[in-house]
C-alpha cells in the first residue's frame, strides 16, 4: 500500500504530462473509454492497441499466450513469429527485454513495447535499467504495467500516470 501511494503522490494524469504524443494518447484513448472491468496493466496494453492502432503483435516466450487472447478482441492483429513488429510484449522487464533493447532491428520507430510485472521483485531495477537505455526516447508507466517507445526525434521523457 504504500508503495501505490508514493506512486500515486508523483503520479500525474494527462494535464501533468508536457508531451502532445502521450497527452493525446492518454486524452483519446485511456482516460476516455470505458475498462470494461480490466486490471490497469491491461487496460494500458488495450488503449495502446486501440490508439496506435498496432496491426501486428509479437510476444516474448511467456507472453505469446497473451497474443492469441488480444486476437480475439482485436481481429486486425497478426502474430508474429519474430520482430519487429507493432506490438511487442513482455510479462516483466527481465532479461528478456533488456536482450531485445540490445538488437536494434528487433523495434522501429512504430513500434511500442508493452511491459507488465512492474512491481514484482526485481522488476523496477529492470524496467529503470530498460527505461535509461539510448534508444527508448518515451517511457509511460501506470504502476503495474509500462510502455516504451523508440520515436526518434523526441526527447527523452518518463511519464508516471494514475490509473
């Protein structure tokens, strides 16, 4: 409990984020429909399905469950064996994702890089280790789950959100 209030103390909603590309994404798409009853580290992984309208997905090895599940909801996304690809998932930010981020063919500037797990022991060291690497420019995070986008140009920012 107190580590989701000290979260939430520095935790801005969409007026706290000084970004039009993550102000619009969280003004369009995360704050404005309905959840439908999900947890929020999955109702990140469906706003960013819907907003950036991804049309291919690929998941790490424990993830791919999770491709096959999102299909249902969203017909237009094809799963893919290898990246890049729109959409790439991971269940925490382990080793996993630290050896994708080393592969630079493995995300173009498209794409976004889910991440759940956040607050599992060992994820934060991780997900601060992922978040600080040269090629992710944007990272959002909503206490249980992430996003990490490789938008060239962009400055580099962290945005800590409330759910």
């Amino acid at each position: 409990m107190l580590q989701r209030f000290l979260y939430w103390l520095r935790a801005k909603n969409r007026h706290g984020t000084h970004s039009p590309f993550i102000y619009s994404f969280l003004d369009q798409t995360y704050y404005r429909q309905n959840r439908q009853g999900l947890h929020s580290s999955l109702w990140l992984l469906h706003a960013a399905l819907r907003h950036f309208k991804a049309e291919s997905a690929w998941a790490s090895e424990p993830a791919e469950k999770l491709v096959k599940e999102l299909q249902a909801e969203f017909p237009q996304l094809a799963g893919k064996r290898a990246p890049p690809a729109d959409l790439c998932l991971f269940e925490s930010p382990g080793n996993a994702l630290l050896e994708w981020l080393e592969k630079p063919g493995n995300f173009n500037r498209r794409t976004v890089a889910y991440v759940g797990g956040l607050r599992e022991p060992g994820g934060q060291v991780a997900w601060k280790k992922a978040r600080s690497l040269p090629q992710v420019r944007i990272s959002l995070e909503n206490f249980s789950a992430g996003l990490l986008f490789f938008r060239h140009g962009q400055a580099r920012e962290h945005f800590r959100i409330r759910n």
